[in-house]
C-alpha cells in the first residue's frame, strides 16, 4: 500500500535539489514583495500592467479619484493611459541606459472642474527576462 507522503504534490516530489531551491527562492521572493511596503508594479514589453502588490493597491485607492480607471482596474491596461505623453515615458523605458529612472509625478484629474492632486515619487526599473 502506497503512503500518501510518497505521492508527488502538484509535481513537487519530482523536482531535484537545485529546482527546489529555484522553487523556495521564488516563493521567499514573491512573499517578499507581496509584504513589502514600498509599490510594485509590473508591466510587460508591451507596456500592460501585469501585477501590482498590495501596497499598491494601497497607495493607489488613496488617488483613485485621480486616476482614469478604478484601481481595481489597473491590471491589463497599458500604462499609457496613465501618462499625457505617452511616446516619452515608452522611450525612457525602452532604453536601459535610462534606468533606473526617478522622477516626481504629478497626477490631476482630467476633468477639468475636479478639485485635487497628488505628487507621489516615482523610480522605473527594468529586470530582464534572460530565458
């Protein structure tokens, strides 16, 4: 009769030495920054939000009346919408002799009778995919 602890668990048993510790280092890095106060955003080389951590979402509901989509929202749009020129923030970022980048931004509303505006700082970094 088989033990229920000699089952492999979602493929976990089969992996050797070094892809489990891949596996913990991964799990270690995204509990990091899951639990981190400071904002991360990701987004892909086509320029869409692909995850934001909690602190994120935090900060970001504090500015929602600021913002042109519900922070609920923000995962799987481009961040061009975030930006009034568009071109310009791509360029940074699509050159890595520019990261990383720092800057102050400001966000207003775009409705022109709303009364509000927040300048939190910013730091763009790239990490690379090397695979």
């Amino acid at each position: 009769m088989s033990n229920v602890l000699d089952q492999p668990v979602d493929g976990i048993a089969q992996l050797d030495t070094d892809q489990l510790q891949a596996h913990h280092d991964l799990l270690m890095f995204r509990a990091m920054v899951e639990h981190s106060p400071s904002n991360v955003i990701q987004a892909n080389r086509d320029f869409e939000v692909t995850y934001m951590n909690p602190a994120s979402y935090r900060t970001l509901s504090k500015i929602q009346h600021l913002l042109p989509v519900p922070v609920d929202q923000i995962v799987g749009i481009c961040i061009d919408k975030f930006h009034i020129d568009p071109q310009r923030i791509r360029r940074i970022l699509e050159d890595p002799r520019n990261l990383p980048h720092q800057a102050k931004i400001e966000a207003r509303s775009r409705d022109p009778g709303a009364v509000g505006q927040a300048r939190p700082s910013t730091r763009k970094a790239t990490i690379s995919d090397h695979s």
